[in-house]
C-alpha cells in the first residue's frame, strides 16, 4: 500500500498558490480572505489560527473577525455586507459550527456567491451538482487532488462516500459523479456498511467515527481517502487524532491517507487556491 503524503501535496499547492499571489501582486492586486469566527468553540480556534497563519504564509492579506458568542444574527449578517462590498476581501469564510441561537443557513446565504471560499453558498452547491463551476468546498476538493495522485481512469470504478455532510460527503460525492464514478452515498445509518464498502474501488470516509473503517472492509486495491480527524483520549491521558479508517489494516489497499497527514492538510491549501480563484474571477 503507498501512503498518499497530503503534507507534501499541500506544501506544493501552498507554493504555487503563493506564486499566483505575488503574479497578481505584481498587477497591483493584494489577495484578501476575511475570517470570521463567532464564539469560543475550542477547535474552531485552532482551525482559524492554522487558516490565519498560511494565509499570511502565501501572502495573502488577512481580515480576521472574532465576534463574542453571544453576537446577534443581525450583527454578523451587517458585517458580512460590509465584507460583500468590501474591494479588498476576494473570499470571505464564516467557520462552523455557529453558536445557537444564530441561524447558519441564512448566514450562509448572506456571503456573495463569489466570495463564498467555502462553497458553501446555495448558489455553489446548485453550481457543483449541476457541473458549472463555481467555488468548490476545500476538503472535498481536496480529497480528489489526494486521489488524483494516484487514479488516471475515475470512468466507471465504484466510489463509497462514508458521510452524508454538506461539508463533504455530499459534495465529494459529486465531484467523484462528475468523474464518472458510480457512486453510493452511504452514513452511520446504513444497513450492511462493511459489505457496501467491499465493493468499493475509492472509499471515502467521512462519518467522524474513530476506527469505523475496518481492513476487512476494504477491497484488495481499493484507494482510500480518509476524512476523519476525531481527537482521542487514551487511559494515560494522552490525546491523539484518530481517522475513520484503521490505516495499519490496509496492507492490501492500494493506496490511502494517513491522518494526521492526509486530507486535514489539504483542507488549508485548497481554500488558499479558492481565495486565488475567487480575486482572479473578481477581476472579470
Ligand atoms: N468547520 C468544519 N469544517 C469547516 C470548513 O471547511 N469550513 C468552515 N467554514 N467551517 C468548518
């Protein structure tokens, strides 16, 4: 089995990000991302603080809003209007989860099309399940650069999406339909998991489920794409972060990511390539 190194892929797409960053700053246009983060949920902080620190590493400017958990709907909604009409912000990200009380799909709705980095935007989503550009979500975009790396022929191989997400199960399942995969979209609910996964020759796990993905389910050959990032506790009190795969079972595979290492890497490159693509589209 090869491991797919995602940390070497993301250092490349981070370089070749920063040399589209400084072509464009040469044209006299400073790439801008604005972040915005809403309350003290204890991962998001690390997300933001890692998307903050390559954004700047790329050279793109950063726009960072931390907002109290108790901020008003309307008060988030007013600041991304001014980000909207804001020359300067090219992609604008809301991280998630949002606190109660604020409505994250009119929230969502809120940020223009063209500067939803995310992809998450209605607009986006009807854009990707209809094939017609637009932004594209950064994990799953990143997943298919990990499998391209290893898959030349995507047309008719059977593709298991573990997780039915907005932010990746459903958008990954696309992108692997648009390749010409036959795609099944399986979740925690499924009846008879381990013998849908079998037939697999992509898996994608995405459940968030630690260990789901046993070797046994995984078909000699098969590529697999791991998208879990659940932080465990052992009995001494160590934490370490755990995928939905057992990656020590895959002798057999062909192909897989490893987490950490794989997928979560990706993530932060491909929404620096989004923000790229995003200033560029705004200069049309
Ligand atoms: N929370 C978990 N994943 C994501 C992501 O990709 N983007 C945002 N904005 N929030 C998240």
């Amino acid at each position: 089995m090869t491991p797919i190194d995602g940390r070497a892929m993301a250092r490349a797409l981070c370089d070749r990000t920063a040399a589209d960053v400084a072509a464009l700053a040469a044209r006299g246009i400073r790439v801008g991302l604005a972040v915005i983060l809403v309350g003290d949920h204890p991962p998001s902080q690390v997300y933001v603080r890692r998307k903050i620190a390559e954004t700047a590493r790329a050279g793109i400017a950063s726009f960072e809003h931390r907002l109290p958990a108790d901020t008003g709907e309307a008060t988030l909604l007013a600041l991304i209007d001014a980000l909207n009409h804001d020359p300067a912000v090219h992609g604008i990200l809301v991280q998630l989860p949002l606190p109660e009380g604020i409505d994250a799909g009119r929230v969502l709705d809120a940020i223009a099309p063209g500067k939803d980095v995310d992809g998450f935007h209605p607009v986006n989503v009807g854009r990707l399940s209809t094939g017609t550009g637009g932004l594209v979500p950064c994990t799953p975009l990143g997943c298919m650069m990990l499998l391209d790396s290893v898959i030349d022929e995507y047309r008719g191989l059977a593709a298991v999406v573990i997780g039915k997400s907005n932010i990746v199960g459903k958008p990954v399942a696309m992108l692997l339909l648009e390749r010409e995969c036959t795609v099944t979209v399986t979740h925690i609910a499924t009846r008879g998991l381990p013998e849908i996964v079998r037939t697999a020759d992509i898996v994608v796990a995405a459940a968030g489920a630690p260990g789901l993905v046993r070797g046994d389910w995984v078909k000699p050959g098969a590529v697999v794409i791991d998208v879990g990032i659940t932080r465990v506790t052992d009995n001494e009190g160590r934490t370490r972060l755990m995928g939905d795969v057992a990656f020590d079972e895959l002798g057999h595979a062909r192909a897989a990511t490893p987490v950490p290492g794989g997928v979560g890497p990706m993530t932060i490159a491909c929404l620096l390539a989004n923000t790229v693509r995003a200033a560029r589209k705004a200069q049309h």
